[in-house]
C-alpha cells in the first residue's frame, strides 16, 4: 500500500488565524503494468527500455512514488529542467519487504529554451502580480533495474510564478527568528515568512483554498469532477470533514477588500496539459525576501514515514511595514485538523477589567488616541496595566505590538467578528493582540463608542459661529497666538474664559485664541473644509482642525468686552522731567514731599552712592534737585515701607548678599520741597538686623503698627527664605516658618499684601491666594488659584513672573467686601506675557477670581492709584519674565483701569512712551496727581540702562479744568474722628466734592507695598469756598496706620494733596518712634506730628 499526502494548508495571517490541515488516505498501486501512452505531453517522445546499474544511467536526481505514472515522471523532468526521464519498477511488500514500488530519475540537459526553469522564474497570470518565490529540491534512490527513458527539448509553459531553490529534504530561508511546525519525520525546512503590508492587502496575501491534491483516485481523473463551487476538499469522509467554506466567508465580509481577494475555485487546476493534470503539481509556501509566493512543483511525497518527508518545522510572519513579527507557536501536524483559535486567552487581569471584544479602528482616526510606544514585549497584561498607569480606562492591542489606551472609542470604530483579531501578542503567543487596524478591546466597566466626526455649525455655544477651514503658521506665524493643549477641553468657549472673541481648533486637541486682526495680519486664508478632519480630543463627536489647519469660530454676538480708545489730553501723557543721578529699582515718595531713588550697587555710575532724593521744586536745576545719600549694604532687590511714627521714616530691609541680606536700613525725611535736608541713611548690622538673610521679600504695616516682613530667599539666587517675621521685634524674636513659601520657591517673591477691612492678612504669591490670622499668623483660609493664560491657567503673578496688584478703593462707610485686583504676569516656560487681569473678593466665602482682558500683554508692569479712583498701568515687557536679559518686546502704552466701569469695559488705552521700561523700572504717585516714571536695566544689549526720568500726566490733570485746593490743620487722624478743612472748589458745586485718601507707597518690581485707596464721607457747604467735614476712616482695618495723601476732587479734577498721619496711638503704643534702641541710633520718638510736615 502506498500513502498519498494530500496537504492543505489554507494559512494565514488573514484575521481567521492559521489553519493547518493534513489528510492521508490509501490507494492500493501495487497491480500497475508498464504501458507507455501513445500521446505524451508537449514534445516528450519514448526512448526505448534501458538497464539501469550503478552508478545510475540518468543520476541526476529521482524521486520515489507508489503513485507513479509516465505522465508525472515527465513533467517533473521538465519543470526540473531535466531533458531525460526515466522510470524504474521495484518491488517491495508492504508487509513483508517485497512487493512494487515506482522510482523516476532525471537528467540534466543543455540548452533548455523552456520556459518553466527550475532554480528561475515563469511569467504567471494566474498568480498574484508581482508575486515570487523561493524554494529548490533534490531526491535520490539507488538500485538496479529496467529504466523507460523519456527526452524533450520541449517548452512547457505554465501561468505560474517560481523562483526556486529549494532543496528537499531539507530547505532554508533566514530573517532573523522563527518557530517550529513540525511533521512526523526526520527532514526539517526553515521558512521565514514575510507577511504582504500592514493592511493585508491580497496581492501579498495567499489564503488559495487547497494546497495540494495528489492523483486521489487515479491519474487521468479531471480535477472539474471533484472540486466544485468553493468547497473545497472533502476527504476521508467517514473521519474528517473540512470545509473550509465558513473558514473563508468572513474575508469576504470583514476584512479584505473584494478585489483584491483572489480565492480561485479550481486553483492551478488549469488543466496544464490540455486534458489530464497531474495532481496538482504546486504548494505553496510565502517567501519573505520577495514577499512572493512559493510553488512547490511536485506533490507526490513518497514514503513519508522513511525517506522523502516534507518537514515544515517553521512558518513565521513577519507586519514588515510596522517592523514587528507573528510568531505562531509550535505545533504537530497529524492525521487531523489543527485550527488555531483567535480567542483571547488573557489571564489574571486587574480586578474590573474584562475582554469587551474586537473593534475596527476609527474611519477618520484612531480609535484610542494614547498610549505607549510600540514594544516587542506587549501582552494583554502589560498593556491594560499601562492604560491604568496612564488614567485609563480602556485599553486596545493591534499589531501584535501596539497598546493604546483612551477612556472612550472614538472616530466611527465598529465592532468586527472575534475571529477578526488574530495577530497574537509579542510577547506572548498565546494571546491575541488584534490585527491589521483592529483592535482587541479590554475595559474596566462600560464604555462609549461615538460615530465618526462631523463640523460643529449648530448649536454652539452663546454668539459663536462657525467660519470654515483656515489656514494657520504661515512662514511660522500663528493665526491666533493663544494656544492651550488638552485633551479634555478644546472648544471655543476657553477662548471667551479669556475675553477672546476668535478661537479655532487645531490637531484635535489644540485650541488657539485671539482676534479676527490676528488672522488677518498673519495672512491666514479659507481653506477646503475637509482639510479640517481630525476629531476633537474635547467632544469626538465633532471636528477639530487638521494639520496646520483652524476650524475658525468668531463670536459674532454682543462683544464680550471693549477696549476704550481716547483721543487728544484724554488719553493723558508722557513727557521728560529731567535727568536721572541713578537707576532706581526702588522708589518712594516720602512725607517731606521728595522723592526717594535706591540703586542696586554697581549699577550705575561707578562714583555714585546708589541712593539719591529727588525735590521736585528744581526739575529744571539739576544740581540741586539730585541730593546725594548713603547706605551702607547693597539695597539690590530689597522691601520698603513707609513708618506710622510721628516724621514718616522710611524703612528699607534685606538685600543681595552677605550682611545685606539682614540689612536694616532707616531714614527720617527732612527738609520740604525747595529746603535741602541733612539727614541720612543709617544702619549698622552689627546692631540691628533680620532674624533671617531676605532677598526680594515684602513688607507691610500690620493693624497693630508693627511691621510684617515675608519671605525672600537667603541670598542671590539661592534657597528660599520661607518665612516671616515681626519688626520691632518682640521681646525673644519672632518667626514663623511659612510652607507653603517652601513648596513655591522660586516663583513666590516679592508677595503681594494687605490687610483686609473685616480682618486678616490677604497674601497673595505665584498663582496662590490665602488669608492669614493677624495675631497667629496661621492660615484660615485658602482662595482659588489665580488663573493665569488659555496657554497656561497655571501662570504666575508674583516676581519672577512678576505681575502687578492693588486693592480697588475702599468707599464709606466701608462695608462692601473689598477687592484685589491682580494684572500682567507670565509663566517660566511660556515666553508670552499675560494680557489680562484677575480680581476677587477675599472676604466674601467662594468668591471666584473674575478675568478681564487687557488690551495687550505685560510682564514687569507697574500699577499706580490714581487719586481720582483709577488706575494706571505702565512699563513692562510683552515677552519673557522679569530678569537681566529675559524680557523682550516692551511695551509703550500705558493703560488706565476705571473700576467704576462694567467688567470688562474698564480699560482704556492712553498715551506712548518713547522709553522702554524694562526690568527694574518704577512707578509711583506724585502729591499733585501726576505719576513719577523711572528706571529700566535690562541688561539685554539691546536697550540701555534708563536716567531719563518722566511724569505720565493722567486726563484729569489735562482737563483744561482748574484745580481745587484746600488747607488742613490737622495731620495727626484719629480713628472715625471727624476732620475740618477750608476748600476752593472752582465748580462751586459742594454735592460733587470727594475726597480721596491714598497711602504712602515704596515702589519696587511690580510691588507697591503700603497701597491703599479710600474715598472719605465729606459734606460741604458754602459755594467755591466751602468748608467740609471729613469722617476719618472707622478702624485700622479699614485703614492700617500710617500715612496717607489727602486729595479734594472737584468733580473729575483732584488738586494738589497734603499728607496726613492716621492711628498714631497704636504706632506709639507698638514702640516704633523709639525703635531701634541702640546707642548710634537717631530716634524721633513718641507723640504728635511733627509740624514742618506739609
């Protein structure tokens, strides 16, 4: 008995898995008669009997077959290229060793003009396009015997694609890895097979419905009769039925496009040799070097079970296009059916986490938009555990080596049959990690899938409206400069969080923000608006731009704020005062009616002190408008105060480094405008010091009269000082670590402070707001985070972001909440300044901070009271943070802020400066209304250091409206005391007077430490002169003690003010006119004012 192979093996990384099939059936041959045909294929002609003896007459190559007829004897010579064949009859039992058996040898030949070439190439059009293989083979057989020998020198054509060099019984292909199949047997053969592109498509694909078919009932049967419709092999009946007809129904439905889907119902079954073919002559195997298809040209495999097996030990698959293999596991194939099953086999997943199906990818997208690089060692349990690292909730292989991780599907997936994902994992083959664009689909609970993206242009939010496609970074120039990056929120409504009225969507999850002159002025031009096609990361459901590409939205309804543009004397300005000694980073104005300036040391002219006082009643004589005084450490980055004692000395703390750092350093004001003084800076460190080393800390006037010094770092550019402490101070010392000072270094220096008129300390520093017990110090409270920028909500207020704050006037009888507003600022990564403003109301519980746009960006910018309620913001830079050399683009245009106005239409833009004030440039109050402007040292190569002094004169001083004027004798308020003045009030208009009531302020980095507007209960009566009653502020709350300008206000027009001292009983009663109490130190005591104020 002979055994015929009939192999089929219907492979492959379709998404179906790997189907391996083995059939062997009986055929008795062993009665066969040696008749040689009349009609032989193509030219072959019979050459006579021939003995045969060792060494063979044709020993080239032979092979044996129980099977054996002159037909396949023929044209395995001839696809070998052999031109002699030759068949020889052997007996052999089954049994006993005896009995007949068939051997056919071969010979080569010369000159073979076939086209069919053994070890080459045919031309096929019945094989894919483009399509080779690579294979070669030898047999051999010794004995004795009669030889039927058989020439041709014909062409034997066939439309079948080889390449071969394979060798049986051993064949080799390298790539890099593989695994093992294999057959029982002794020979072994090596294939690496390179699977077609990531898609699959068929004309790398080769899932042909049969393999092979050996002469199953006799050789002239026609392969017509037995393969009909597509099913495809029906074997061994009574033990295995295959039909692979619902193995292949799901290519057609859901993974492989039709027309590249070449499933052949008759399959090489082309009836090669006009009438009868000999059992099938081809099997196939993929090659990886020419990703082309391999024929096997001869079935008939002899003796499987001793000499001529066919051993395919490894049959690998390799996604060449995304670079990763499929390694299919080690398997036997037996007398069965081995089918390999594309369900997953995950174990010990996460508690929650179930297998939730296969899923197509998105139609215009991915499906799950996160995740890890790509890896060869990916499981189903390494990627749900990274999705979980990562924050979510679902979790999706494909590709054998990808994880992505998302917390939705999204873009239009669908789901597709289970056997769909059949790619098994890399690294583990057990399990399934979907496939070509399919994903196997683990989660924790429910999830939702939403449809493919569609442009939003209904039912958007308020006055937005869709204008199209725009283009965007034109010759790197963004269309709309605010940019924000998220995931979660990307709509067009964070623009107007901001009070911006455009806003387009880019890549999804990146959301731009401006003004309709923005596009404009960067060129940006309507485009196709299917080149806007990516999903919104924010809402999947719709679109959000595409690759350079702006899904455009313009708020088209009522203007969600207005900027004021003035003309002519209202926009007020800029104009030179006179020439600068020094380049303040401090000023102050004092109660003597001067101006000091302190300069860091080192920054100006090498003979200069650093510190000079300016009288305004000789602007126009230098020599004696600059007096020139001491001190003895650097001031460079140092707090300063004005004191409640009774001559309204000025106190200056910390400094750059060393002993400069616990520098205390005081000067008592002389002297009035146009009268010279004699005093000094005095300080000695050796008597008089900091419990700690302070470089940009703040300072303030507590309820009490004492001073509460904050923050700082320890030196130039080292660890932060994080905490405070109280000056004079008390018996022991005083100092309180402050963590939350620690966990913000370096972005919380130079704090904002103010004592609030219901009680606390407001402290505002970085993006961090909280209030703080007056006597404890502790916290009682924390606000919300300071919003900062649609870039970065995170952005900082506070040097070295440095931003500007005030508190808005407070108006009798004092008993709305107060509120602190908060402008300019940056973020250390972001180089855009901040171009807007944030309040609150501290006092009241939950009171949120409310944005307000300005009408351009500011980082070191200085905001100055105004005494008729306003205020005016200046200086600064457009770019970068406060710094030597880190701020670029200065800004030019002061800004006035009129909290009488609505949010958001309080800003007007006023007059240009020529002057660009950058870092360490100031700003400050003058007694007759009109703003001081001074200092700049960028050190950026670019501008230079800044002399030049300015006034900024405000509309009001430009009315054209004559000044009111009044006389006070009374300087020395008592809390909630009633005060008398004489006024000329030119309207005569009593009902419209008003009086203001600003504190002394020292001016540095954004800071004006000791700011305080209030607007006083007055009644007047009489006509243009009028006398008026003042009711002082009710407590120290309301008003810390301390000193502050009065102002009378005709209407819009303040005039010129007087200084006053408020609360001088609790400043007496803290000790601060006898402090310090050391022998070299001039003190002026406890008591009165003294008279030469004012």
């Amino acid at each position: 008995m002979s055994l015929v192979l009939v192999w089929i093996s219907a492979f492959l990384a379709l998404t179906h898995g790997v189907f391996a099939l083995e059939v062997l059936s009986e055929v008795d041959t062993r009665d066969i008669t040696l008749v040689v045909p009349a009609a032989l294929p193509g030219t072959w002609k019979y050459q006579g009997c021939y003995t045969d003896q060792e060494p063979r007459t044709l020993g080239t190559s032979s092979y044996k077959s129980y099977n054996m007829t002159i037909e396949n004897c023929i044209s395995y010579c001839g696809i070998a290229e052999y031109a002699y064949a030759g068949r020889l009859l052997e007996w052999e039992d089954a049994a006993t060793g005896t009995g007949s058996k068939s051997l056919c040898f071969f010979s080569k030949r010369s000159g073979n003009s076939s086209s069919i070439y053994l070890n080459g190439s045919v031309t096929s059009s019945t094989s894919r396009p483009g399509t080779s293989v690579s294979a070669g083979f030898s047999s051999s057989a010794t004995s004795t015997a009669s030889l039927n020998i058989t020439s041709s020198s014909s062409s034997i054509s066939s439309n079948t694609s080889i390449v071969s060099t394979t060798s049986f019984p051993s064949t080799s292909v390298s790539a890099g890895f593989s695994s093992s199949i294999s057959l029982n047997g002794s020979a072994t053969s090596t294939f690496i097979v390179d699977l077609f592109k990531r898609d699959y498509h068929a004309h790398y694909f080769i899932a042909y419905c049969w393999f092979l078919i050996i002469d199953i009932f006799k050789r002239d049967y026609h392969i017509h009769k037995f393969v009909t419709s597509c099913h495809f092999i029906i074997v061994d009946t009574f033990k295995w039925i295959c039909y692979l007809y619902h193995f292949f129904i799901d290519i057609f439905k859901w993974v492989y496009y039709i027309y590249y889907l070449l499933l052949f119902r008759y399959f090489f079954f082309l009836d090669i040799f006009k009438h009868h073919l000999l059992a099938f002559h081809y099997f196939f195997i993929l090659d990886i070097s020419q990703h082309h298809l391999l024929l096997f040209d001869y079935v008939n495999i002899v003796d499987i079970f001793k000499h001529y097996l066919l051993l395919i030990r490894y049959f690998n698959i390799i996604d060449i296009f995304k670079y990763y293999h499929l390694l299919l596991p080690n398997f036997n194939i037996h007398r069965n059916v081995n089918i390999y099953s594309s369900t997953p086999t995950a174990t010990g997943l996460p508690k929650g986490w179930s297998y939730a199906g296969c899923y197509t990818e998105g139609t215009t997208g991915r499906a799950l938009i996160h995740g890890p690089p790509d890896s060869s060692n990916n499981t189903v349990e390494v990627c749900v555990n990274t999705c979980i690292g990562m924050g979510y909730t679902i979790a999706g292989l494909e590709y054998s080596s990808q994880c992505f991780c998302d917390n939705a599907l999204r873009n239009g997936p669908s789901t597709a049959s289970q056997a769909s994902c059949n790619m098994p994992c890399s690294g583990n083959s057990t399990e399934m990690c979907g496939a070509g664009n399919i994903l196997s689909i683990y989660s924790k609970g429910n999830f939702t899938v939403y449809k493919a993206p569609v442009t939003q242009i209904s039912n958007l939010p308020g006055g937005w409206t869709y204008q199209g496609c725009y283009s965007d970074n034109g010759n790197n120039n963004r269309a709309l400069i605010w940019q924000s990056i998220s995931y979660d929120n990307n709509s067009a409504t964070s623009c107007l969080k901001y009070g911006y009225m455009s806003g387009g969507m880019e890549y999804g999850q990146e959301c731009y923000c401006g003004d309709d002159a923005d596009m404009k002025a960067a060129g940006s031009t309507k485009q196709a608006d299917a080149d806007c096609s990516i999903a919104c990361t924010g809402d999947p459901t719709y679109l959000c731009g595409g690759g350079d590409r702006l899904s455009y939205y313009k708020w088209t309804g009522t203007p969600i704020n207005t900027f004021h543009y003035p003309n002519g004397s209202a926009m007020g300005s800029y104009s030179f005062l006179i020439g600068g000694v020094v380049i303040p980073l401090i000023t102050t104005t004092g109660v003597n009616g001067k101006v000091m300036f302190m300069e860091k040391s080192g920054t100006g002219a090498p003979n200069t002190t650093g510190v000079y006082e300016l009288d305004l009643n000789y602007v126009n004589n230098f020599d004696m408008a600059w007096r020139e005084l001491h001190v003895k450490t650097d001031i460079f980055c140092a707090a300063g105060i004005t004191l409640p004692d009774k001559v309204g000395r000025q106190l200056n703390i910390g400094g750059w480094s060393g002993p400069s750092t616990f520098g205390v350093r005081l000067y008592w004001p002389d002297g009035k405008p146009g009268t010279p003084g004699v005093n000094d800076w005095h300080e000695n460190v050796d008597e008089v010091a900091l419990l700690a080393g302070r470089w940009y800390p703040s300072a303030m006037i507590m309820t009490n009269g004492s001073v509460l010094v904050i923050g700082g770092e320890v030196g130039s550019n080292q660890a932060a000082s994080p905490s405070l402490e109280i000056l004079p101070p008390p018996a022991g010392g005083y100092s309180k670590y402050l963590d939350w000072l620690a966990r913000t270094d370096p972005n919380n220096l130079y704090p904002f402070l103010w004592v609030l008129p219901t009680g606390g300390i407001l402290v505002v520093y970085w993006n961090e707001a909280r209030i703080l017990d007056e006597k404890t110090l502790d916290t009682t409270r924390t606000l919300p985070n300071l919003p900062g920028s649609i870039i970065n909500p995170m952005a900082g207020r506070t040097y070295p972001l440095e931003g500007t704050g005030v508190m808005l006037p407070l108006h009798a009888p004092f008993t709305d909440p107060v509120t602190i507003l908060v402008c300019g600022g940056s973020a250390d990564t972001i180089t855009l300044a901040l171009d807007n403003c944030v309040s609150t109301q501290p006092e009241v519980p939950n009171s949120p901070w409310v944005i307000e746009r300005m009408p351009s960006r500011r980082v070191m910018s200085c905001m100055v009271a105004l005494p008729d309620g306003t205020f005016l913001i200046l200086n600064g830079a457009q770019n970068g943070v406060a710094g030597f050399g880190l701020a670029t683009n200065p800004n030019y245009n002061a800004v006035l802020y009129d909290p009488t106005l609505p949010v958001n239409q309080r800003f007007s833009v006023m007059a240009t400066t020529i002057v660009a004030r950058l870092y360490h440039s100031e700003a400050i109050l003058l007694q007759d209304g009109r703003v001081l402007v001074s200092g700049s040292d960028p050190q950026d190569t670019v501008h230079p250091e800044e002399y030049r002094v300015e006034v900024f004169s405000p509309p009001y001083t430009l009315s054209g409206l004559p000044a009111p004027s009044f006389n006070i004798s009374n300087i020395d308020w008592s809390y909630g005391g009633k005060v008398s003045i004489t006024a000329n009030i030119p309207s005569g208009k009593v009902g419209s007077v008003r009086v203001s009531m600003l504190a002394a302020v020292s001016s540095t980095h954004g800071n004006s430490m000791g700011q305080r507007t209030l607007f006083l209960d007055v009644t007047c009566t009489g006509g243009k002169s009028a006398k008026c009653t003042m009711t002082a502020p009710p407590n120290a709350h309301v008003a810390p003690p301390g000193w502050y300008m009065i102002f009378v206000l005709d209407g819009p027009m303040p005039g010129p003010s007087h200084w006053i001292r408020i609360g001088g009983e609790i400043a007496d009663a803290a000790g601060l006119g006898n402090w310090p109490n050391a022998s070299d130190w001039q003190t002026p005591g406890l008591g009165k004012v003294n008279t030469y104020i004012n």
